[in-house]
C-alpha cells in the first residue's frame, strides 16, 4: 500500500488528484460513484464474497435514452437471473421454474437517495486516500472510509480512475472483511446491444409471482397510497435524529410485502450505512421467542415484538445498532400508544 | 465437520500441514464431496481475499478447462491459474504430486461447475437443514490487520432457520444498488444461490453476533 492519508470526511478530495475527481467533498466522491453506477455503461465478471460464500456473476449495465437496463447472471448454482428494464426488476430462478416481478425494486440507488451531510458523515467517517492499485486490468483509487465507532462498518472502495465506477469493495468490522464484492474483468463504455439484457432462459413456463399482491396488479393502487400517506404522517411526527448518526430517511417510508404481510418500511441511514426497519402487525404465536437474531450474508436482522407490533431491523452494520435503532422505533411506538397498523393480509 | 478437520483443512490451505497428515487429508477429501466443497470454499475465499482473481473467474474457457482436467489432464488448469502471487505453489501441492494436484483441481472445480453439481431437490430458499458453519481461512493482504474471512455461527449457536425471514432480508437489499458496499441486487442474485439455509437465526444473546 502506498501514501496513505486520514483526513477528516469533511476535508477531502484534494488528496485526490485526478482529473476525474475534481470534487471537493465526501458528498460529491460518493454521488459521482452513485452517477457511475446508474449512468455508465458496461459489462464484466464479479465475484461477491460473504459468509464464506462466492458466487460469480456476469454484470451488463446501461442507461441509454434514460433507461436503467442491467442483467445480472449468476455463474454459479442455477443460474439465476436478475433483470432490470427502467424501474421493472425480474428474479428468474430456473430451479425452481420461478419469476418474480417486482417494479417496486428497481428504482432504487441507495447512494443516490441518502441523507448524506458532510458535516454528519465527518463526525462518523474518516476517509483515507491511499494510492492506487491495479482492479481489473484497471487503474484503481483506493479510499477507505474509516467509522470512528463501532456502530457502523468500514468501506474500502477501489474507484476506477477514468470513470469512478467501483471496481473492488470491501464491507470490513473491525477484524474481519465481512463481504467483498470485485470486478475480475470489465469493459467500460462499451455500447451494449439490446440483446445484452435479454434472458438467456426460457421462462415460458415459469410460476410468476409479483410483489405486492397487497395491491393488485398495480402497486400504486389507492389502497396503497392511503396507507403510504397515512404512515407518512405517523413519520413525519418521528424525531429525525435518532442516535449514534443514523437519520430516519422519510422519504422512503413505504409499504411493502413481507411474507402475505403488508409492513412498513423505513429507512435509517447515517449517510453511507443503511438500515431498514420493517413494521408489521403480526400477533404473537406460540413459537414467538420475544427477540432473535439473525444473519443473511453481510447483513445482520434483529426482531422484536412490541405489543402487536412486529419490529424487523435488517442492515449491514453491527447487530448493536440494530438492537438500539428496533429500541428508537419501539419508543416512537410506545409513545403514540396508537401502533401504525400493517394492512389486513 | 468437527474442529480438528477444520483446522487441519486450515492448516492444508495455508500449506502448514505435514505431509503425512496432508496424504491422509486428500484421501479424505477424495471420498467426501462435502469436505471437498467446504476445501473449496476456503481455498478460494483465501485466494480471493489475496487478488487471485484467475482461479475464481469461472470464465466459460476456465470451466472447460478445468472439465477437461477432470477427465484426466488437470496441468493447463493448475497453470492458467498461476498468477504472479501464486508463482511458488503451495509445498502439499509439489509434495503430493500428479496425484493430489488432480484432487486439488477437482476441489476447485467443484463450485465453479455450473448446474447439476448441486444435490437435486434442494430448494434453496426454503431449506431447513443445519447451516454449514462458515469457514474461518486466515487470509493475506497488503493491509496491517489479518483479516479473516467471517465466522459467522458456529452450530452450537444455531437455533433453527427460518426462511420468512429471508423475505426481509431481500426487501433491504433490493433497496440497494448493485455493485455498492452493500451489493444490493448481487446480493439478491447471490443469496438465491448460496447452498445451505438462507437465513441463520441465532440467539440475541450468542456473543458472537457482536463479532461481525
């Protein structure tokens, strides 16, 4: 490793000499990659690596005439797909014979949409410039963004030079890498066929299966824009700051779909960490244990119940954080005394 | 597997194992697929985490050479995938041989064989038999802290899994952007493939959730 640097968040990218990041803060080096992501295109092989798990994947993403198109193929297992044309996201699972089709997923970029605030980011980041290295046949800036607690993880990001699309992250605690994902070949800038985002499997047969059945066909239905307006209010009236850094990010509050189940969905961010939390009105059953934990991947849950209320913490952070984010929201809930009511099933 | 494999597998990895031990461990790994998967697994989380990118690219001509490995020349294989961190090979490899070389090949081989290679009749998703525990291979970076690979639940600590869950799970990351830290759709792509429960639920209390 080469010239490593720790400056505050909030002081920055002169570290960063290149033409291309001619920015001069966090704000700016982390939508500039957000920009990449969406906008540019191109096509490659990655490998993500969680858990103890890696599974490869060939990426093609463009953004021509305004449309987001992207298809994810997994090399591995059976060969799933991910399709996105615009804001339609399609999961096929050749397996099991099964489609998913969610246009409630797709137009998401979660570092395009969050809270970010300099002056926030610094109390909880620092960002380390720290030379370059080679990703991909690529030129590669190296940054690390430090956390100066232990309620968020650590990112180290590998920006490709010319276009500051990531080719390598890094999820790391304070030991460990606790999920990796890298380019192992890519090709930027390519103009990509329509072909490129096409399935390559024969879906014909497949069970289709759509989210939110809560609202027909069309998720924006009435029915789920009462319930979006009406959890709006009851967020709105949340204080903003809940602690440790992480914000309630309001205007992502939305309905969803959790197993037949609608819930409310909100998002707490502290500027580069995100972390949702899922309300449902859900009765107590007999195998109900009161709290538990668990694990997916590089992402931690932790549910509690509150009455009848049933509080889902999911995020990529240390499951403390979780466990005190699920204690914020079950105070907002206690306090009304009038718990935001999931839709009936 | 027990404690003693997985630190002799450990030790196999990091080229510590004695040979004798190491013979034994490959005829081990000979007859067991399990064991073979799981070498597999902390093999390449090891080469990975050291920028070996060559043996985890699965690349379409990388698959065919490593079938034709497996039918019986395994040497293009083990040489497309040195690469310049790789130029003095692990001394079990040269020791063992021909032999363990093929073995080895075929370990490498075995998760990155597309479809078919995966027991039928699981289903993912909705699986519900114990997790395999996560490997803990000690890797080498450039960077001052040894990193491990994550440990994550050790089976003692394992209460059940509960596949509603993962329905959670999936609704944060689709919230994601692909390719980000937090890989939301690879995420997504990567968890409908990963072999073992979804979702591991774990005691609020297991100290070593707070590991992570």
């Amino acid at each position: 490793m080469n010239d490593v640097v720790r400056v505050p968040l909030t002081a920055l990218l002169w570290l960063v000499s290149a033409a291309a990041v001619a920015q001069s803060s966090a704000n700016e080096l982390l939508a500039s990659i957000a920009e990449a992501l969406e906008q540019a295109s191109y096509e490659g092989t990655l490998i993500r690596a969680a858990d103890g798990e890696i599974v490869t994947m060939h990426v093609a993403h463009s953004a021509a005439d305004g449309v987001v198109r992207e298809k994810l193929v997994s090399m591995d297992g059976e060969g799933s797909e991910i399709l996105r044309n615009g804001d339609e996201l399609i999961c096929l699972l050749p397996k099991r014979k099964v489609k998913l089709v969610d246009i409630s997923l797709a137009s998401s970029n979660a570092f395009a949409s969050l809270p970010v605030v300099v002056d926030e980011l610094g109390k909880f980041y620092d960002l380390e410039a720290q030379g370059t290295e080679r990703i991909a046949g690529r030129v590669a800036r190296k940054f690390f963004i430090r956390p100066r607690d232990a309620f968020r993880f650590g990112h180290r990001l590998w920006v490709d030079d010319e276009t500051l699309l990531p080719l390598r992250m890094q999820l790391v605690n304070r030991r460990n890498i606790v999920e990796e994902t890298r380019f192992v070949e890519v090709t930027i800038g390519v103009d990509l066929p329509a072909s490129a985002f096409t399935s390559d499997i024969d879906s014909s047969e497949f069970r289709v299966i759509r989210a939110a059945p809560d609202s027909g066909d069309d998720p924006r239905s009435a029915q789920l824009q009462l319930a979006n307006q009406r959890d709006s209010a009851n967020v709105e009236s949340w204080p903003p700051e809940s602690s440790r850094g992480f914000r309630l990010h309001t205007t992502q509050s939305q309905r969803v779909t959790i197993n037949g189940r609608s819930a409310q969905k909100l998002v707490f961010s502290d500027g580069i960490a995100t972390v949702s939390v899922f309300i449902t009105t859900q009765p107590a059953g007999e195998d109900d244990v009161g709290s538990k934990v668990s694990r997916m991947g590089a992402a931690s849950s932790y549910q509690v119940r509150i009455g009848e209320q049933l509080l889902t913490v999911v995020g990529e952070v240390p499951v403390e954080t979780l466990k005190m984010l699920a204690e914020h929201a079950a105070k907002q809930i206690s306090a009304r005394q009038q718990p935001v009511r999931g839709e009936p099933d | 597997m027990n404690d003693q494999i997985k630190e002799q597998l450990s030790a196999f990895i990091d080229d510590e194992l004695p040979r004798e031990e190491a013979q034994l461990l490959v005829r081990r790994l000979a007859a067991d697929p399990q064991l073979r998967a799981q070498a597999e697994k902390m093999w390449a989380v090891g080469r990975l985490m050291r920028g070996e990118y060559a043996a985890l690219s699965a690349s379409r001509d990388l698959r065919a050479q490593i079938m034709g490995a497996i039918d019986g020349d395994p040497t293009p294989v083990v040489e497309d995938r040195t690469t310049a961190n790789d130029a003095e090979p692990n001394r079990w490899l040269k020791m063992l041989g021909g032999g363990a070389i093929a073995a080895a090949v075929a370990v490498l081989a075995l998760n990155l064989l597309p479809q078919g290679t995966q027991p039928d009749g699981v289903d993912q998703l909705t699986a519900t038999q114990t997790a395999v525990q996560a490997p803990q291979a000690t890797v080498q970076t450039a960077e001052p802290v040894e990193y491990t690979v994550p440990r994550t639940v050790t089976d003692a600590g394992l209460v059940s899994a509960d596949p509603e869950l993962a329905a959670y799970f999936l609704r944060h990351s689709a919230g994601l952007p692909s390719l980000t830290p937090g890989s939301g759709r690879a995420r997504m792509l990567s968890d409908t493939v990963s072999p073992g429960d979804p979702v591991k639920v774990i005691p609020a209390s297991n100290p070593q959730v707070d590991d992570q």
